[in-house]
C-alpha cells in the first residue's frame, strides 16, 4: 500500500502515449471566461438558477474540488462546465478544477455528469439538432403496441440515443412543417400522426372517401384533436369524426381525473387506434383500442423525407 503512489507514477502515460493531457487548474473569472469562449455552439441552454446555486456555493466556501473534469477536445472546443464556469464568473471566486484535454467532440456526451443531460441534448451535440418535444414524439412514434411502457420509457436510456437519432432523422421532415417542435399539444398526438402519414406514403393506397394527400391529412388530424377544426379552413364530416371523439376523450379524461395528462399507455393505443381510423376516414361510434398496432411497424418504415417520400413533388413542387 506504501508504494501505491510509486505504482500510480510509473504507469503513468504521457501525452504522446494516450492523446491525452490533465491538469489540476485555479480558474478565476477571466480564465473561465477565456474556455467559455470555447464553449461548443450545440451545448444546451445555460440555466440560470442552478448557476446562481453554484454560485452561493463558491462565495460560501462550499466549492471543493471533485472528480468531474472539465473536458476540452482536441479541436479546442469545451464540452461541459458551462454552469461552473459561468458560476465562477458570477461569484468573483477562484475554484480548483480538473481539466483533461485531447478528448474527441463525440465523447462529450459521456463526460458531463455535473448536470444530467437529457437524450435530446445528447443527440443535439452528437450534430444532430432535435429539440424535447421531438425527442419524446419520434420515440412514441416507435413505441412497441404490445408493450407495457410508452416510449419515452421504453427507448429511454443512452444506449438508444443513436437508433432514436437515425429514426428522427428518417422523418424529421415532418415534423418539422408540423411545427412538433412547439410546446402545446401531446406528443401522443404528434405522434400518431406522424405513423399516419407514413403508412398513406408508404402502405396504405386503397381507396379513400375523402381526397386529402398525406400531408393534408396529417395536420388535419393535429388540428382537430388540438383546437377541433381545421387551421386551413378544411371542412370536417363523418369521415373526420375519430379525431374529434378523440380530442373529446381527451378532455373527459382531464376533466374526470382532476387534470390528469393524456400519457399513460392505454391513452396511446386508443390515440394510435383513433389516428387509424381517422386514415381510414371511419364513421366511429366508440374509440375502442386495437388488440394489435393496426399500423406497419414504424422502426421498420422507409424514411419520409424528400426526395425518398414519393408524395414530395406533388405537395411540394411548384
């Protein structure tokens, strides 16, 4: 045990040996703002209250050195920190870090344990920029019938972050002229639709009573179970009704259960059921679940982008 230190000493690598340099550093307010300058543009939004805890924490003398370094890729670029940078700046003090310098931009994402960060802000810094709402709709989106959980708990942990950042990027089209990445609204909703307009472009060319493209009727559907009528000034009939008992269900449930969110699983299979039927243009009575997800398996669905999604040019070109 007495020679630990020693052990520790010769087995250490030099820079030439693992690309890899770390420093035990003083960081006062100008050296702070100098590597915060080096912030990456992906990084996610600084918070500032947990900032101003930090803060507290330092002018208090309740800052100690710990084990999480500050990481700075071999392209100069500072992956993490920011809060305790910025904390440091705010405070006026002087705090002892470690900082480890030579690591690729694609381990950012695995170093940064001061502050949690979510799936979305993960995939935004792997280069692919998706914001919350998206996260949560395109992981409903691929969410399992049969399974007990909805999707943001079933491909909810960091070894998904990369099937659920291809799949986003397979539809992201969609979303995007939706405008999913707005607050307001349930992912489910989102969602549903989204697999609706998948399965018209790809599957689903049987004849339909209602002369609505894939895109038209999508947003429809959005627009019904959101506000109940049409932002384009469509009309809505017998064939439109299952989004509006859906959008009806919604609000009995919130008003039954005291304000309780549309989020639980059986809410997802009656939305995917009611988005189905609204495809099909049904005449629904009651919103009843499928036993089995009526729609083709959406992991396994072509992407929807231009120029793949083959209703691009008749919607899209002028």
């Amino acid at each position: 045990m007495s020679n630990i230190l020693q052990d520790l000493q010769d087995a250490e690598l030099s820079y030439a040996d693992c690309s890899h340099k770390a420093f035990i550093v003083e960081v006062g307010p100008e050296l702070a703002q100098k590597l915060l300058a080096l912030n990456f543009d992906q990084n996610r939004k600084l918070s500032q209250p947990y900032v101003e805890r930090m803060s507290s924490d330092m002018k208090n003398g309740e800052w100690g050195l710990s084990n999480d370094a500050i990481v700075i890729s071999n392209c100069l670029q500072v992956g993490n920190a920011q809060h305790r940078l910025n904390a440091v700046i705010r405070s006026n003090t002087a705090q002892t870090f470690i900082v480890l310098f030579g690591s690729p931009k694609a381990a950012f994402q695995k170093f940064d344990t001061g502050k949690k960060r979510t799936m979305e802000q993960r995939i935004t810094i792997s280069g692919i920029e998706i914001s919350m709402k998206e996260c949560c709709i395109i992981r409903h989106a691929m969410n399992d019938y049969e399974n007990p959980s909805v999707g943001t708990v079933q491909y909810g942990y960091p070894r998904h972050d990369s099937l659920v950042a291809e799949t986003y990027k397979k539809h992201k089209h969609f979303l995007k002229i939706v405008g999913a990445s707005k607050p307001a609204g349930s992912a489910f909703i989102y969602a549903a639709a989204l697999k609706l307009y998948a399965e018209m472009i790809h599957y689903n060319k049987v004849l339909r009573p209602y002369s609505h493209d894939p895109h038209t009727r999508a947003q429809l559907f959005i627009d019904l179970c959101l506000h109940g009528y049409s932002t384009a000034d469509l009309p809505s009939g017998q064939t439109e009704i299952a989004a509006l008992k859906l959008k009806n269900t919604i609000a009995r449930k919130k008003e039954d259960l005291k304000g309780q969110y549309w989020s639980q699983k059986y809410d997802w299979r009656v939305t995917m059921t009611a988005a189905y039927k609204f495809m099909l243009g049904e005449k629904v009575v009651n919103l009843v679940p499928y036993k089995t997800d009526p729609f083709h398996n959406f992991l396994k669905m072509p992407s929807t982008n231009p120029p793949t999604n083959p209703e691009y040019f008749k919607l899209y070109d002028s």
